[in-house]
C-alpha cells in the first residue's frame, strides 16, 4: 500500500495547527505546528523503513532570556530498558545495555536507563507530578528509542517507527505528552 508521503505531511501540519516545511537537503520530512502552546516538529530523514521520526517540542521559544532563572541548564537522557526482571539481568551481564545512572526511584530504574549531568535537577524532574506516568504513557505509545531532556531548550524523543507507518491518532498522543512534559519544564525549570 502506497502512501502518499505529501499529503499526510499535510494532514500531520492541519492537526498540530501548522504547516509543512520544505526541508529537502536536510531531512524528507518536516512538519512544524504547536502543541499546547509550544512549537512542536516532527522530522524524519526518509519517509520509510529503516528510518524513525523525531519529535521535537520546544518549552521555551519566544521566552525573554532574562526572565528564566540563572541556574545553569541540564540534560537528561532517557531510554526504555531493552529487558527486564531476569532479562535485564541478562542484557547488562552480556553488555547489550548501558549501565544507568542511579536517581533513586526503583520503580523508574527498572523501566529507564538514565544519564544526566545535573543529578538533583534530574530527581527534582522525574518527581515533578505528571512526568513519571508521561513516560510511562510515552514508553507505550511511541515505544520510543531514546527521550533527550534539557532545561533551557526543551525535549526531543526518538521513535523507531517510520513517518509511512505512523498512525496520526498515536503521533498527537505522543505530542500531546510531550507538551505537558514542555509546561512542567516551562513553569517549574
């Protein structure tokens, strides 16, 4: 079944209130619109398989520099564990996983790897209300690859499914999630 690549680009852009951006030296697919109030952006370097979407939501576009706190920005990386239980046992004996950074919370450890460079900032985020079932929400939407965080930009999330196969429903699910994750870092980070 062919797919035409254009016009879901361009259903994708009427839902998020956007519009479709012509990006053809740099990526296939490019739409740009606005979720929750922030922009958001799907990309993807070839409509097809073996190439996966990116979204990208931005928390703090249009915000006067000067009124965010001054404490310096952080990043954190999230990634769903490849097994778990006994599994997982397996995966990090056989180096298949990377080793996680510790953030004191069990329950997230045995779902997510993490690695951050600001540790409290990290905890202070993953504790925020909302966040933790947002990724747990994310992890079985998108079934995503890797989730980037950062502080003073905003959050990107890797999904290994590609533009041809994406179900529109479950990619505004996914934006819808990530803007709430967008509003928390806005207000609170």
């Amino acid at each position: 079944m062919a797919v035409d690549v254009q016009a879901k680009q361009e259903q994708l852009a009427g839902l998020l209130n956007g519009s479709v951006i012509d990006s053809e030296g740099r990526v296939a697919v490019c739409v740009r619109g606005a979720v929750d109030g922030f922009r958001a952006t799907l990309e993807a370097l070839a409509p097809s398989w073996p190439f996966g979407v990116s979204y990208f939501v931005e928390a703090f576009e249009g915000v006067d520099p000067s009124s965010r706190p001054t404490r310096p920005a952080a990043k954190m990386t999230i990634c769903p564990r490849i097994g778990r239980g006994m599994s997982g046992l397996l995966t990090n004996v056989l180096l298949f996983e990377a080793r996680s950074m510790r953030i004191n919370d069990k329950k997230l450890e045995s779902t997510f790897n993490f690695t951050y460079d600001e540790r409290e900032m990290t905890e202070k985020f993953l504790h925020w209300p909302g966040v933790q079932e947002a990724l747990n929400s994310l992890d079985q939407i998108a079934k995503f690859t890797e989730a980037v965080v950062r502080t003073d930009a905003g959050i990107f999330l890797a999904q290994p499914k590609s533009f041809n196969a994406l179900d529109l429903d479950q990619c505004m699910q996914v934006f819808g999630l990530l803007g709430q994750l967008a509003g928390i870092l806005a207000e609170n980070f």
